[in-house]
C-alpha cells in the first residue's frame, strides 16, 4: 500500500505562496495523486489530482516530478480562509480498499 | 440540489447497541464510501461500493456491515457498537471507481458517541 508522509503543521502569512510536499515513496505504477482540504467539523473537499508533472487548476498547482515518489501542492497568494488540514492521497481507485488518507498537514495563516 | 445527506447528525449510543447510519446521495454516483475519524487523525475507509448490489471492505471494517440495494443509498450499521467506535463518520461518493479521476464528494458527517 502506498501510504504517504507529510509535515504536521505550517505556518504562513496571508498573500504568500505555501508549498506542502507529501511523499509517497511507494507509489505504484497506476496510482494517481489527489489532494483533498479539509475544514473543521465538515468533509473533505477536493483540490486537485495528477498523475505526472504539472497539473494546475483555479485554486491550486500540483507538482510532480518525474520519479513520482513525491508531489508539491501550491496554493498561491493564501488567505485565511485557507486555514485548514490537507490531505495527499495516493491510490489506484480501481482498488478502492487501498484508499488510504495520511494524517494531513494542518496549515495556519496568519494576518 | 443536496449533494450528500446523512443522518443522524450526532448520536449519543449505548455500548451494545446497534445504530444504522444513513447516506444519501443525489448525483446518480456509482462508488460510495464510508470513512471514520477519530479525533486530530485522517480518514481510514470502512467499507465502499462500486456500483449499487456489490460491496468491499476497506482499511477498518470489523464491526461494521453495509449494503448497497440501490444506487442512492449506502447505510453503514453497527451491530453490536463498542466505545471504540466513538467518532465522526463521513460518507462519501464519485462518479466512478475506475478511471483517471475520482473526486469524492463527502457528506457533512455523523458524530457518534458510544458510551
């Protein structure tokens, strides 16, 4: 199973560029990386998922180089509304039993 | 349009009680997933469907049972709850389980208590 690793927590500042990396050392052939924000007392919500290099959408930019056993999530220009805990999941979703959420990283931005 | 309803919101239950959990989606979604979260920790899957009649189990799925009679409804029941299950559920489902995208929607959760 590929689980993931990822820093605890981050601190930042509102308008700067935050980077969380997440590794996944045994990321498998078929395994696609998505990332989820969650929010206190509510689901998670999707960000974004790629499977190789640069995936970029209105919200955020993932990153992955070319040995995939690591991924970046960049969330431009953060506010405090981007308080909050993020997920880096790797799994194949044909194989739904191998699903698996890490711990998250829980990012705080500050005024 | 709702997205994902479940219910009970929170539940407070007697150890040694059963307790069916409630899931409803409205996006015609194939998958559906339960997950459970224990205080400050991720997710970890419980059990999911791939399409409505089938089911499997996930990370953590002793003590828990599920079923899949149609494509909107995926109700998780605790046989026999224990204190250990004391946590917030989350149900979750996407519009496929293959493919090369797979966004799971998640309901807003079910805080369950048992004492």
């Amino acid at each position: 199973l590929a689980k993931t690793t990822q820093p605890i927590s981050m601190d930042s500042y509102e308008g700067q560029e935050v980077n969380i990396t997440c590794s996944h050392n045994n990321i498998a052939t078929n395994d696609y990386i998505t990332w989820y924000q969650q929010f206190p007392s509510q689901g998670p919500r999707f960000i974004i998922q790629g499977y190789k290099t640069k995936v970029t959408n209105e919200v955020a930019s993932l990153f992955i180089p070319a040995d995939r056993k690591s991924s970046t999530l960049s969330l431009p220009r953060v506010s405090l509304s981007d308080t909050a805990v993020y997920y880096c999941l790797v799994a194949v979703y044909s194989s739904a039993s191998k699903i698996i959420f890490g711990s998250g990283t829980r990012l705080s931005i500050r005024p | 349009i709702a997205g994902i309803t479940q219910a009970p919101t929170s539940q407070i239950l007697a150890a040694g009680r059963r307790m069916t959990l409630r899931c409803t989606q409205d996006m015609r979604h194939n998958a559906m997933y339960w997950y459970r979260q224990d205080l400050g920790l991720g997710l970890r899957l419980i059990h999911y469907s791939n399409t409505a009649g089938t089911t499997g189990k996930g990370e953590v799925p002793d003590g828990y049972s599920v079923s899949r009679a149609n494509t909107d409804d995926f109700p998780l029941t605790l046989a026999s709850a224990v204190p250990s299950q004391t946590s917030v559920y989350f149900c979750a489902s996407s519009d496929s389980l293959a493919g090369e995208t797979n966004e799971q929607f998640f309901g807003p959760g079910t805080r369950l208590t048992v004492l």
